[in-house]
C-alpha cells in the first residue's frame, strides 16, 4: 500500500516537477532553412551581413522574467553540389547554442543551381532535429526561396501537418514580389502553420545605419577577447574560430562588429563553459579537480588551484565590466537605429522580416521582449 501510495504521489507530481525544470530553461529554437541555389547570392549575403542583429534581436526575448535559451540549426537546399538522393538538402548545423559555429558555418555557404524541394527540407528538419517538447518552449521554422514552393517527392500538406502536429510555427520569406509569391505557394505552409508569409528583395542593398557608437563597439569587441581562457583541445578551435568570425563579421564594418560585440555582452549568449576557463569556473567551481594541467594555458600550468582560481576571477572582472560598457553603448545604439529606421523605407531585410514574425508568434506564447 505505502509503495503504491508513493507511486501515486509521483504520478501526480510529475507534471508539476517536468514544469519546474522547464521553467527555468525556457528555449526559443529556430531552424533556418536556407536555398543556395545559383539565383540566391544576394539571401546568403543578407544573412551573413544581419546575422548579429537576428540573434541579438532574439536574445532580448523572456519568459516568467527569465531569458531564454537561443537553439539554431542551419539547412542549405537546391543546391547541385548536394546529394540527388536526399533532395538537394544537407543540415549544415544542428541545433546548437554555439553562435560563432552557425556564423562559421553561414559563411562557408556557396550557391549553384539546383532544384528547391521546399516541402522536404521543412519535414527534414521536423524530422531530424531535436525539438523540445515542452510547452513553454518556441519552435520555429524560417525557410526562404525563390521558386515554386511545392517542389519535390513530399507536399506541402504533408508538411503542414507534420508541423502542426509538432507546434512548430513555419515562417515563409520568398525572395522576390510578394503577390508573385503567393501564386507560387509561398503563404500555403505558413498559413496552415500560425507561422507568418514575407517577402524580401534580396538584390537590394539595405544601407547600414552607421551609429556614434560603431566604433568604439567595434574596438571593444576585439578588447573582449582577451578576457577568454582558453582550455584544451575544444578551447584551441574555439579560440580560432572567434578570430576568424571577427574577421568575417568586419567584412561588413564597424557596425556589424558592434552588432557581434553586443552578443558577446551577453554572458548567458555568448558561453563557452567547455573552452573557456571563465564560463567554466562559474558554471562548475570544482571544474579545475576535472581538467588536465596539459590542457590548461602555458601561463597557467605551473600554477596551484588558488593561484588559477585568481587569475580567473580577475579576468572574470574585467570582461564583467566590458561586458556592462558594451551593453550600455549597444541601447545607446539600437534607440538610435529604432529611430533613424522610422525615416527610411518599409521594406523589410532579411533581418526584419524574420524577427517581425518570430516576435509576434513569441508574443502569442507568452514571450516578452526586453527594451
């Protein structure tokens, strides 16, 4: 009787239990499905170029009071360099909190032509992705293009169902003329979804609005860095692709590293607690018992846990205070740009199109967005 009692208790608390795990680690996962085929140049330079205002612009986003957790994974489709037998689709990247990963991965994309199975990229990522289930939890698809959407083995009410099943809102952006689009059936999946249809002019250069504040963003972005402690073998790839992200990030100037200095404001975005000696240390104060002395820096090696423990915590300071500069400078930044943008055109980046309905969905479920 007192095991069945028990047994029961646990019945009925489980729920409640699952509840309060989730509560604290609310996510927001995005999916974004990409065509690389030959016409697609000026998408792929779009996202290249906002990516940092995309992610910065999702991570203000909260629920119960708490930030989110930020999930992305990366499709390309219609691509001839892909596989014919899997219908032109490669997962570049699965979901991952990683942002200097997608950003790596996002400039390695190439374009060539090939034909665009929109339908079947979208149930690829249903099916091949880690959604939560959860029902505090977001879970969205982007998928832009420019052909025909139902293309393919699979249809589009397939695909429809598959995502309604799975309370995935489909979010739809064609790459030219918005009625065109919807002739096409760019608006039938996010239609049926909840999710939201858009259109982009994606030969259209979009001016970045320069700021007061670019520069000395851009300068500090570098500055941050030195505030990593890198550890081991993940720690000598991610100290390189940093780098190399920065560089990609300054091929668009100053006010694109200031975006990419933002993200790195923020301490639960931009984490590296496997790499990191910093993140580590605040994710686990007892890390040190579990990392090899060969791993950790040259400087570091010949130093007890104390003298390491220091050095870490000194080093934690400084970025602390970086971090608070940056994020002063970055709101300074974003109420001039919200300002500057209300005098300029309507239409929409790929930027803004894409964060018009990820916050409207969001706001649906219960997200707020922080000012």
């Amino acid at each position: 009787m007192k095991k069945l009692l028990v047994s029961s208790l646990l019945v009925l608390l489980m729920p409640m239990m699952l509840f309060a795990q989730s509560k604290g680690q609310t996510k927001i996962q995005l999916s974004i499905l990409l065509d690389t085929s030959s016409s697609m140049d000026g998408l792929i330079d779009q996202a290249k170029s906002q990516l940092w205002a995309i992610i910065n612009e999702l991570a203000r986003a909260q629920k119960n009071q708490k930030d989110v957790i930020l999930e992305l994974s990366l499709y390309e489709y219609g691509n001839d360099r892909l596989s014919t037998k899997d219908g032109f689709i490669r997962n570049v990247v699965p979901f991952t909190t990683d942002v200097d990963l997608i950003s790596e991965k996002l400039f390695e994309l190439t374009t060539n032509g090939g034909s665009e199975h929109c339908p079947q990229v979208v149930v690829r990522s249903l099916e091949e992705m880690k959604w939560s289930n959860s029902r505090d939890d977001l879970r969205l698809i982007i998928i832009a293009g420019n052909e025909e959407f139902q293309q393919g083995p699979i249809k589009t009410a397939v695909a429809c169902q598959k995502a309604k099943d799975m309370d995935v809102y489909v979010n739809t952006i064609f790459c030219g003329d918005y009625n065109n689009g919807k002739q096409i059936g760019w608006d039938d999946l996010s239609n049926c979804t909840n999710g939201a249809y858009n259109n982009i002019d994606i030969d259209k250069k979009f001016e970045t609005i320069a700021t007061p504040y670019d520069d000395e963003l851009a300068k500090l972005n570098g500055t941050i860095n030195q505030t990593y402690v890198w550890y081991g073998e993940e720690g000598k790839v991610q100290a390189a692709r940093q780098v190399s992200q920065d560089a990609n990030s300054s091929k668009y100037g100053a006010a694109n590293l200031a975006e990419r200095a933002a993200t790195k404001s923020n301490a639960k975005l931009y984490n590296y607690s496997r790499a990191d000696l910093v993140d580590a240390v605040k994710n686990d104060p007892k890390v040190l018992d579990k990392i090899k002395k060969e791993d950790l820096p040259k400087e570091l090696q010949g130093k007890n846990n104390d003298e390491i423990i220091k050095h870490v915590e000194k080093t934690s300071t400084e970025r602390l205070v970086l971090q608070k500069n940056i994020s002063e400078l970055s709101e300074k930044r974003k109420k001039f740009i919200d300002e500057k943008r209300k005098t300029l055109s309507t239409e929409s980046s790929l930027e803004q199109a894409l964060n018009k309905s990820i916050k409207k969905q969001a706001t649906a479920s219960g997200f707020v967005f922080k000012n």
